[in-house]
C-alpha cells in the first residue's frame, strides 16, 4: 500500500539486520520500532543508521532540504510509504495507526538534513 495513494506496488526491500517482517532491526526492536527509512545517498531501504552503517559501503546522506514530499519512510506493519513531511513528527502510521517510537526523533538529523516543516 502506498500513503499517496498511488495503489499497491511491490514492498520494498528492507537490508541490514532484520528481526521480523515489521522491520525491527538488531540494534532497535521495540513494539514501536517499525520503520524503515529509504536512504537518499542510496535509495536503499534500512530499518537504522546503523543498519546502513554496518551494509551500504558507504557514508550517509541525509535528505536535503526541499525533499519533504520523497516518499522515504515505509511503516513496517501495512507497508505503506510515507513522506517525510508526513512522518515529522508523527507519532502513528496514517494508513494503520500502528505507532512509531518518538526515540526516533533523536536520529532525525542523521536522515533528513533540514528543519521539520521545510
């Protein structure tokens, strides 16, 4: 399911060390850690920075700033994507309602390189 509602598309694959298919990683696997962020150096899909850190061969970068409406954040319980500006500051999916974890706001500037709201 895609938050643009655009239709269903295939799920995107989600690398590093996945624990379950809600996305939940080695390094963070609460009940609310369900996401996967697609990486705008890459346009892979990993569940942490970490994640990428220990796979992609290569340093982060984050989204510049004016990429709001990327589609860079899949809820790992109903796959749908979601924007950046949509996910900022969320504290549910829209499409399900599964909640995210609010300690994913401290990494916020690892993934996306510009204020909320820009």
């Amino acid at each position: 399911m895609r938050a643009n509602g655009e239709g269903s598309a295939a799920a995107p694959v989600v690398r590093g060390r996945v624990v379950d298919d809600e996305t939940r990683c080695a390094h963070y696997r609460s009940p609310l850690d369900v996401v996967a962020i697609r990486f705008a150096c890459c346009g892979d899909w990993y569940p942490c920075h970490l994640c990428h850190e220990e796979v992609a061969g290569h340093p982060i970068r984050p989204w510049p700033e004016g990429s709001g409406g990327e589609l860079a954040v899949l809820c790992g319980v109903c796959r749908a994507e979601i924007a950046i500006s949509a996910y900022r500051g969320a504290s549910a999916c829209r499409a399900c309602g599964a909640r995210f974890n609010p300690g994913c706001a401290l990494h916020d500037g690892i993934y996306f390189g510009f204020p909320a709201g820009a």
